[in-house]
C-alpha cells in the first residue's frame, strides 16, 4: 500500500491551469472546424447557384434559337431560285379585298425587335430592354389528298393539320394557316371552318393558286420573347425572368406570359444585317439603331444572368454570369 502522501497527489486531477488550457485548446479547434463547416456550405451554395445561373442561360438561349432561327420558315429550306432571291422572300399571301391577318408573313414583319410603348410590345417589358417578335410556320405539316379544285374551295388533308377554328368570328379573328409547295407558291391565309374525318379546311379568302398533293399545311406561330418583373418566393427579393408570349390560333389575342428563365440581370441584342444582298451578314447593329427589317438576317443576344438573391460571393454581391449567343435565321441566310 502506497502511503497516504503518494496516493493523495496521484488522485488530485487537473489544476485549474491546465483546465483553462485545455478548454482554450477545444474551442479554438471547434472555432477553426465551425468555420470550415460555414465556408464549405456558402461555396456549396454559391456553386449551386452559379449552376442554376448557367442552366437558365442554357435553356432559355436554346429556345429563343429554335424559334428565331426559324423565323420566315414556311415549310421549305428556300423558296425557287436562290440567284433570283426567292429563297428569302417571304409571302404575305391574302387577296387584296381580303381582311389583313395578324400573323400576315412579309419580310417586313418576320422577325422585328421591338421598344417598350410600341405598338405590339407586350405591355409588362422592361423599360430599355428589346422584345423579340418572330413569326413562322410550326414544325410539321399535313399533305393534301388532292390538288384544290378552285382557289377558294375546301383544302383535303391527310391528317390533323393542328388547327383549331372553334369559336371564330369577325370579331375573335381567324386562325392563321400556311400552305407551301415551296418551289411553286407559298402563302400564309386565314382558316374559316376546320373538319375532321375526313380532315379539311377552308380558307376565308381564296387563295393565290389552288395548290396540289405536293403542297403542306400547317399552323402559323407568333411569339415574343421579352424581360419582364418576376415575384420570386418570400425567401428571395423580386427580379427579372424572361418570358415568352404566344399567339392565341385565333390570330388576334395572346396567350398569358410564360416565364422561361429566372434570375435575369438584362437583355440586349445586336441585330445582324445583310446590306449587299449576298445572304450573308455584313453589319450588326445595337438595338435601338434604325434598320431594315427586310435585311434581317440573325441577332447576338447578350444576356446576364446572376445568382438568387439570398446566394452572394465573397463580397457580398451576387455572382454574375454573362451569356452571348448568335443566331442565324435560316430562311433568310444561304
């Protein structure tokens, strides 16, 4: 047995120094490890949103390409002889007597950047940012079953040509269709009645041609791309998206604004410009600038996207992301 002497200073513990040094030593270790664990989260928050940045740059850039690349589209790469210019032209194709349609296709009215106070900007845009204003023909079309008999007789199709004509008047508008034999004629017209089985559709005005087996018809599609307000949820302050606007089948009345893209910083465009007829562009120009519709060939968009408001980086901004796209109009470039 250990005399008491020894046993008592082996059972004595810590003293109150080395206690302090201890618990000093454990918190600065949990301070170090704290802060690592808060960096780690903010860089992976900051990352997160960075991607989420560069994804609507993605999405929304793809499509506003696919629908201004195919503005003028009519159902043919190019329209009779490229020497001559056809391939560019552009039909604007009701009858002089006729009611002028709102998704009438001229080389006017294709493809137009417009200004806020215009006359058909959408009434929501950003002051000081374009709106981008494309008409074309959709994607698909439906054969016919046999030539017209007469130039304002009934159109028989193959199949559904995605039409729709109910509730139309003089006063809701017709719907807008296109029908192209590409090297032979190709117009855009309004659709008075539309019957299935067998599939047809009659034009409100006659026609230029009557048009044979070899022609299509589809619908024509009017949309608008534009920077508008966005109420973001209550986590995070407002900001702007992109949205996106389409024509109702009626031809006269839009479509509620769709947003497609959130956290937008601004919008700006240059608009490309074939001045020498050779269907390649030679110029661009600022939006904002005078120029000639008919000479439209492509636009750049230049866009900045940015991080959500509750994301910031190491100053304490949001993280900007700029995006710039060319887009060259197909019917309108060799």
């Amino acid at each position: 047995m250990w005399p008491i002497s020894k046993r008592s200073k082996r059972e004595r513990g810590l003293s109150l120094v080395e206690l302090m040094v201890a618990l000093s030593i454990s918190l600065f270790v949990l301070y170090v490890v704290s802060n690592l664990f808060i960096a780690t989260k903010g860089n992976t928050r900051l990352q997160a949103g960075v991607s989420r940045a560069n994804e609507s740059a993605q999405i929304s850039t793809e499509r506003l390409a696919r629908e201004i690349r195919h503005t003028a589209y009519i159902g043919c790469p190019q329209l009779g002889d490229p020497a001559s210019g056809a391939h560019r032209a552009v039909r604007d194709s009701l009858e002089a007597g006729g009611s002028p349609s709102t998704y009438s296709i001229s080389q006017d009215n294709a493809v137009r950047v417009l200004a806020s106070g215009e006359p058909d900007a959408p009434p929501s845009m950003v002051t000081g940012s374009p709106a981008i204003d494309v008409v074309h023909g959709a994607n698909y079309g439906v054969h016919l079953v046999a030539k017209m008999a007469d130039r304002g007789g009934a159109i028989h199709l193959t199949g559904d040509p995605g039409l729709d004509a109910t509730g139309i008047s003089n006063t809701n508008g017709f719907p807008a269709a296109i029908i192209s034999a590409c090297t032979e004629s190709s117009e855009i017209f309004e659709v008075s009645r539309v019957q299935s089985n067998p599939w047809r559709v009659v034009p409100k005005n006659i026609l230029r041609v009557p048009y044979t087996i070899d022609s299509r018809v589809m619908p024509a599609a009017r949309t608008q791309f534009f920077i508008a307000p966005y109420e973001r949820p209550t986590d995070e302050r407002s900001t702007f998206a992109i949205f996106s606007r389409t024509m109702r089948r009626d031809g006269v009345n839009w479509n509620p604004p769709e947003a497609i893209a959130y956290d937008v910083r601004s919008m700006n465009l240059e608009i490309h410009i074939d001045s020498d007829g050779d269907y390649q562009s030679d110029t661009h120009l600022n939006f904002g600038t005078t120029y000639d519709p008919k000479q439209v060939v492509g636009l750049t968009l230049h866009l900045i996207f940015e991080t959500p408001s509750n994301v910031r980086g190491t100053e304490g901004q949001r993280v900007a992301r700029p995006y710039a796209t060319a887009i060259n109009i197909r019917a309108r470039v060799s």
